[in-house]
C-alpha cells in the first residue's frame, strides 16, 4: 500500500470502512454529539462505515472514567472528613452514594455513547477475538516490526499492536480497504507496510478526502466563503455570535501562570471574550447524501481572544508556618487559539444568496490552556509619612 493517502477516486471507489485511534477522538474532547465526531458521519460516504476495536472502546472509557473515580473518591472523603470533623452522622450521605452506584452507571453510560456512535456511523465495535493475533503480535514484538518501535515501552504498544492487526484482518475478510486515523507514527508505520489499510493523521484530513470539489461545490464554496467573511452579512453576523458564545463558555486553564515573589497563587480565569478573528484556509464542503440541497460546511477560525484571569496571591508565615492570602488581582491576557466550526445549510440553491438559506452553526465546547505570563501584586503607592 502506498504511504500516501487515496486519491479522492480510490477512496470513493475503494474504501468501504474507517477506524479512529483513541488519541484523536480523546483530542475531540469524546464529544460525540458536537464538532468534527459528530459532523464525520455526514461527511463520509453512506457505503463507509466505521470499525471500532474494542480495545480502543475500553481505552476510551478508561480515560474518562479517570475523572469519575477522582470525583467518587472525593465525595466519599468528604463525608468521612465531615464525619471526622464533627462527629456528625453522615452515614445516610453514604448510603446516598453507593445508591449512586456511579462508577458503574458511569461505565455503562460512556461504553454506550461509544457503540451508538459506530452505529451511527454505518459500523459496529469489533469484538477482541483471534487466537492468531497472538503469534502475529509476538512475532512481530521481537522483529520490532510497527507498531512496535525501538522504545522501551513496547509493552504498552500491544493494544495498538492488537487493534491494527484486527482492522487488517477484517479488511483482509472482507476483501476490501480501510482509512485508519490517527496521529501516532506506529500507526502510520504499520499502515505504510500494509496492503489494506491507509492512514489519515487527523478527522479532518480522513473527512478531507470526501470534501465535494465538482464545479457546483466550487459556487456554493465561494458564496459561503465571502458571506462569513463579510462581518456586516448575515452570515458573518452569526458566525461572530457563535465565536463569542463559544469563546465565552469555554473552559480556560490558567494553571502555567506564575509570580516571582508570591510564595503561591491560585489564578482562576473569570471572563473571556473574542477581540478579532480571521478565517485561515479554505473552507471545505461536503454534500449530504439524498438531500441535494444541504451542505456541511468546515471552516478554521483563528481566533484572539482577551481572557480575565483573577489571580490570588499567597505567602508563606515560617513562625506560624501557615500560608496567608496577601490579596487578589484581575489580570487580562491574549490568547489565540484555532477553532473548527460546521455549518450545515439546508435549501441552498445557486440563484439564491447565503442569507435566504437555512443555515445553523456548531461549534464543539472548547477546552483551552493559556500560556504561561507572569503576575505581581500590585501593593498600591506606598504610604506617605
């Protein structure tokens, strides 16, 4: 197989399944319901589907479970604390909790969202079987052969190992090619030595290779193109909203922000907001099957944003050794930051302008991290004597 990716042609002729690896739809934030997961299964060919190993599922429910018992094992400590503390009786607060029963309703609820999502996505979950994978995995663990490297963590490669022999396996069943997405080189590595499976670095770049580029999709790209970057349009309007929602609600980590004097801070971002924006790239389209009138539309917006960060400075008293709060500050950093945005527009004809179509904007919630600034506390003009 060739290293690089099908051309438009092969893939619409050729591949009839894709895969995703855990770390790009951990990237996605496992947001099935918003931005590129969700928008994947309308970019894609109805005769594609998805094939999901189910190592992959379980990677998938591990990680977010890694939050859940976190957050179990906190409120499980604060009723005994509360308890400790107060003498209390906290034992209905702890009957509440295990009533919860919250790690395995947990666990339920994620392995579900993932096996609706290969559903909803034309696939299914390949089940973790194959006595023959085992031989094949430890031949090639000692050939150091992909997705085995030269590491010394080739131990923990054998999900991966496992995973891409099952996806060539039913490739290999089913006489046909797969597209397996995903950013660690193992895959690639592997994909590159394969005769069945190619390999896309990113949702983007597998939902690329479907993007509509016939002259009728070239019309509705321009039009759309010079709607969203004409602020004062009604398109551009809304885009401009969307932005300032999405930036306003996103989830901001302020934890790389430091003092040079403070013995410690604590600096929790307070508001946030889009001071400019600019559309970088082509816009890609793609057409929805038997709807010849709605298009999905993917745009990457590179946005600046001023975010308010209140920062409270601690010191450290060596005679009582505790810390004491010296006070509180706003400060304002900027941040830029790529954000995806899907439009999906119904009723678009040629002879009509962006604003007379029905177009509705997503934007997956966004988790961002600001870089690291310095702060000080301002002490005020010293006093005057």
């Amino acid at each position: 197989m060739p290293k690089d990716l099908p051309t438009a042609t092969q893939a619409w002729e050729d591949v009839t399944f894709f895969s995703i690896d855990t770390n790009l739809i951990q990237a996605a934030g496992y947001n099935f319901a918003q931005g590129a997961l969700h928008q994947l299964p309308n970019q894609l060919p109805e005769s594609i589907g998805l094939q999901l190993p189910e190592i992959v599922v379980s990677e998938i429910v591990k990680h977010r479970m890694d939050s859940v018992h976190k957050a179990h094992k906190q409120l499980k400590g604060a009723a005994d604390d509360l308890q400790r503390l107060t003498t209390v009786d906290v034992s209905k607060v702890q009957g509440s909790i295990e009533e919860l029963n919250a790690i395995e309703a947990a666990t339920q609820h994620f392995t579900q969202q993932v096996h609706d999502y290969a559903a909803q996505c034309r696939g299914a979950v390949l089940p973790t079987t194959g006595a023959s994978a085992v031989a094949k995995l430890f031949a090639d663990y000692f050939a150091q052969r992909p997705p085995f490297g030269l590491s010394e963590k080739k131990k923990a490669e054998f999900p991966d190992a496992m995973c891409l022999w099952q996806l060539e396996r039913y490739a290999k069943d089913n006489n046909t090619i797969g597209i397996i997405a995903s950013d660690d080189n193992g895959w690639k590595q592997y994909a590159a030595e394969s005769e069945t499976l190619y390999c896309a670095s990113s949702i983007d770049e597998l939902a690329a290779l479907f993007a509509a580029t016939n002259e009728h999709a070239n019309s509705i790209k321009e039009k759309i193109a010079a709607a969203v970057k004409d602020a004062g349009s009604p398109l551009g309007t809304a885009l401009t909203d969307a932005l300032n929602q999405h930036i306003a609600n996103a989830q901001w980590d302020a934890s790389e922000v430091y003092s040079g004097s403070s013995h410690r801070l604590e600096a929790e971002p307070s508001d946030a907001h889009v001071a400019s924006y600019s559309i970088d790239g082509d816009i890609s389209v793609w057409s929805v099957k038997g709807e010849p009138t709605t298009w999905i539309v993917e745009l990457t917006v590179r946005v600046k944003a001023n975010v308010d960060v209140s920062v409270e400075f601690f010191a450290w008293d060596s005679i009582d050794r505790e810390e004491l709060s010296l006070g509180a500050q706003e400060f304002t950093t900027e941040e830029e930051v790529d954000v995806d945005v899907f439009l999906t527009c119904a009723d678009v004809h040629l002879e009509t302008e962006p604003s007379d179509w029905d177009t509705d904007f997503e934007i997956a919630d966004g988790n961002y991290s600001l870089e690291g600034f310095q702060v000080e506390l301002d002490y005020g003009p010293p006093d005057d004597y």
